[in-house]
C-alpha cells in the first residue's frame, strides 16, 4: 500500500529546488541520482530512471500474454523476406547499342 505525502518547497534562484531530506529518504534518492521531470496536464511529476523503466516494462504486459512475441517477430520478417525473395525484380540499367 503506498501512502501520500505532500511536501512543500519553495522555487529557488535559477529555477532550484531542494527536496525535503525526508522526502529524499523515502523515495530512496541519492546525490548526483539523475531524475526526469514530466509535465502533464498542469501537474509536474518527478522520478527517477528506474522507476520509468519498470513502469514502462508493465505497460503492455497484457498484449502478451501466453504468446512468444519475440518468435512471432521472428516468423514475420521471414516470411517478408521469403516474399520478397519470390518477386520478380525490375532490372535498371541502361540498353548498349551496337
């Protein structure tokens, strides 16, 4: 269960904010830590590399499931490939004329 906290920091000279030590304690920040800002819908989202990643990774667990989709991939390019293979070429050049 995630509990919600809400800190108050104040914009400093050029355009720095120093997050709270509590805050930086409980989300597990460390210094020199790169973090990416997200702005969306007036709301501005921070967070670390990581934690993108993983969100990324279960965003489409789902479409997955049960399926080798790396294999299936796998299967469709060759299948173009023996497609392609199987068309007739135009040859380009230019006709001699003797």
């Amino acid at each position: 269960m995630t509990h919600t906290a809400t800190y108050t920091v104040r914009l400093g000279d050029r355009g720095r904010l120093v997050l709270p030590a509590e805050l930086r304690r409980r989300a597990g920040l460390r210094q020199g830590q790169e973090l990416v800002l997200i702005y969306a819908h007036g709301v501005v989202r921070l967070a670390t590399r990581e934690e993108l990643a993983r969100a990324g990774r279960g965003m489409f667990s789902h479409a997955g499931a049960g399926r080798d989709l790396v294999a299936e991939l796998i299967h469709e390019r060759r299948e173009e490939a023996r497609k392609e293979d199987t068309t007739p070429r135009r040859r380009s050049g230019t006709r001699r004329s003797t």
